[in-house]
C-alpha cells in the first residue's frame, strides 16, 4: 500500500511557497513513507507532481495555524491517509530546526552572491505593496534605514524592487552615496544575496526573512518588528526567532498600510516611536500582553447602543422583545466578556493619527485600539474615528464637515 499523501494547495509567491514546502517537509519528517504532492518550485529545482490517493483525508484550511503533531497521529493510527493544506504556517513551531533545510535550498549559482562586512543590506519589498492592498504589509520606512545606517556606519545597499517612485525616491534622496541594483531577471539572485550577506536590515517581506533565517553568514539582522512581524498586529504570525543571537528586534508601533502618496508623512510620524529591545524583554511583554486589563466600567463608559445594535444581529433580534434598555444590559452580562466591541473605532485611522497609541498597544500595553481607547485613549482626548467628535460618556458621533 502507498505511503499518505500530503498535498498542498499552494498559497502566495516565492517566499510564501517555500515556508509552506518547510511545513510539509516538517510533516514528512513526522509520518514515514509520506509522500508530498503538488508542490512546484522549478527556480529551486523542485518538482512534487499532484498525487491522487485513498482516503480518509482531512482538509486543513487554517491560514497560519496546522497541528502537525496532532495530524501525524492521526495517520499513524490508521484515522487518516491523506492531508489537504491550505495556508501559509508562517510560524516557527511549523518549521523544522534551520539547518536541516540547508541541503533542501541549495543556491543555484557557482559564485558567491553576498556583500561583505562593510555594507548593509536592505532588501525592498515595494510592488503591490505600494498601493496597500493587504494591511499588514507595509512599507519599511526610509528613517528606518537611515537609524541602522547611523548606528551602524556601514554603506547600505538596496536590492530588490528598487524601480523608481515616490517611495524609492525618498530613499534615494536620504542615502546618495548608497549601492541601488535593479531588479534581476533570476528570482533567487536576491535570495542569495541576502542569504550571503554580513549584515542585514529586513522589513516585512516573507521572502527577506526567509532568506536572512536561513543564512549561514549574516552576523546581524535587524529585524522590524513591524506589521505582520507584529504578534499584536497579526497575532496568528509567529515569525521571530527569539534566541537567535543574529537577530536584533526593533519594535514599531502599530500601523497599517497606506495609500503611496501618504507615506512619508506616515512614516515621519511614527519614526520617534520605534526603539531596539532584547529578545528577553519583548518576548516577555508579549507573553504579558496586555498589560492592563480592561474595565467594565471605562467600557461602559463609551458604551454606543446603536453602534451595538448594528453590529451584534443577535442582540437586535432580541431587544425587539425586551425594550429599550437591553442592549446596555447584554452587554454588561454578557458582551463584554465575549469580547464584543461596545462602540466604533477606526482602528487604520486611529493608528496613522495617534503613533503613541500604536506603540503602546504593538509593546502589550493594551490588546487592540479599542481597548486603548476605552482605557486611557478617551482621557487624553483621543477620537475614536475621522470626522466625530467627543460626546459626554465617550461616545463619538458623525460631524458634517
């Protein structure tokens, strides 16, 4: 009888495919005689052709998130044979120990590809990125660079999607005496330069972290904690390797992505706030996070009964029996406990207006905005969304400009 199946319905591009092949090669390395199934790679010479096999199977859909030691039970007890994947498990407990890739990501080139011990390396991840169709991707700010560059003294050199426009001109602008080398023709030109590089500087790209992890020759990496690298912002990533003496974390207050013509103002808003932290304290204020619980009483205190109302279906139907009134109630015995929000906050826009707050919910401060809001947010005279305006209790309302 054939071994199981583990067949990957393949997400995303170059970088996000290679982590999911490193969660099925994890998988294989757990279930004997398992056998891996469409998964295509022709830059790095891999070919898994789609396999058709016997059931039962069990279809895995969870974007970050796969129990791998719970599925290769339930093959060797017979329950399963087959497993369908869909995701990206961009988390390092899906991941096998580094090195044991090394022989799976072999660069295809006779010459070396790094920079040496004078440069950093700054690989841009622009093209879709710029005009911000995921949120959590966002783009690595150029005072980001110029603060590694100034502490460092080393020359940057910037690979990758370096093509001209208002995001690359600035960096231009800011480092004239740096290395620009356009795009290459060969996907994993700039893998191998990354991997082969001294020192690093990564924003949030999948395809740089990846590259930078697996490097036998990088002495630093300056990581942006910044994004999807944010567990606050994308708490289903888990993407750093605490204990990784190579690695040094800046942490960045929570932002979004934002349309290109409005970066740099973005940027320069929240480029007083991120700071360098030891693997120790950062992960210990997420393991803490958050660090002030909420209040019933600052919730209710910004409590919306029609936001309320609009937002929970269930309770509307509800209170059509029960009057006027209910909603508070509900909430107070029961919403406010199932972590139901209360009121209406922007969190995009409450981001880019107060960087403070983004800092202090991305160090564990607070769980998201609302909570900021609620706990100390309203006090300072913050507004929860554009165009409202305080009202007595906290509650915003709509202001026609």
């Amino acid at each position: 009888m054939a071994g199981p199946v583990f067949h990957l319905r393949p997400m995303g591009r170059l970088g996000n495919l290679m982590i999911e092949y490193m969660v099925a090669l994890k998988f294989a390395d757990m279930v004997r005689d398992c056998r891996l199934s469409n998964i295509i790679m022709p830059a790095w010479n891999i070919d898994h052709p789609a396999l058709d096999s016997a059931g039962p199977a069990a279809v895995e859909q969870r974007e970050q998130y796969i129990d791998l030691p719970a599925l290769a039970e339930r093959v060797r007890s017979g329950q399963i044979n087959r497993v369908e994947w869909t995701g990206f498990g961009q988390r390092l407990e899906n991941l096998l120990a580094r090195d044991r890739y090394q022989a799976v990501f072999r660069s295809p080139f006779e010459t070396a590809m790094g920079f040496g011990p004078e440069y950093l390396v700054c690989p841009i991840r622009a093209e879709d990125v710029l005009t911000g169709p995921n949120p959590d991707y966002v783009l690595t700010p150029m005072e980001f660079y110029r603060d590694i560059a100034k502490m460092t003294g080393l020359r940057p050199v910037f690979i990758g999607h370096t093509e001209p426009n208002a995001y690359m001109d600035r960096i231009r602008a800011a480092f004239p005496d740096a290395i620009y080398r356009p795009p290459q023709h060969h996907p994993l030109i700039d893998f191998e330069t990354i991997r082969q590089s001294r020192h690093l500087a990564i924003g949030v790209s999948t395809y740089a972290w990846l590259a930078a992890w697996l490097s036998r020759t990088a002495e630093t990496i300056h990581l942006a904690v910044n994004g999807l690298f944010n567990p606050m912002q994308k708490p289903d990533v888990d993407l750093l390797p605490f204990g990784d003496a190579r690695f040094r974390f800046w942490l960045f207050p929570i932002n979004y992505a934002v349309p290109l013509a409005r970066h740099a103002e973005l940027h320069r808003r929240i480029a007083p706030y991120w700071r360098l932290m030891s693997h120790a304290e950062l992960r210990q204020q997420f393991a803490a996070a958050p660090r002030f619980p909420l209040d019933l009483d600052q919730a209710l205190a910004v409590f919306d009964e029609a936001f309320y109302l609009e937002t929970n279906a269930d309770v509307a139907a509800l209170g059509q029996t029960l009057g006027p009134g209910f909603a508070r109630a509900h909430y107070a015995r029961h919403g406010f406990h199932e972590g139901r929000l209360p009121m209406r906050l922007d969190p995009v826009w409450y981001a880019s207006e107060y960087p403070l707050a983004g800092f202090e919910v991305a160090q564990g401060d607070y769980a998201e905005f609302a909570h900021h809001y609620m706990a100390v947010g309203k006090a300072r005279g913050y507004r929860a969304f554009p165009g409202g305006r305080a009202l007595p209790g906290g509650i915003e309302a709509d202001v026609e400009c």
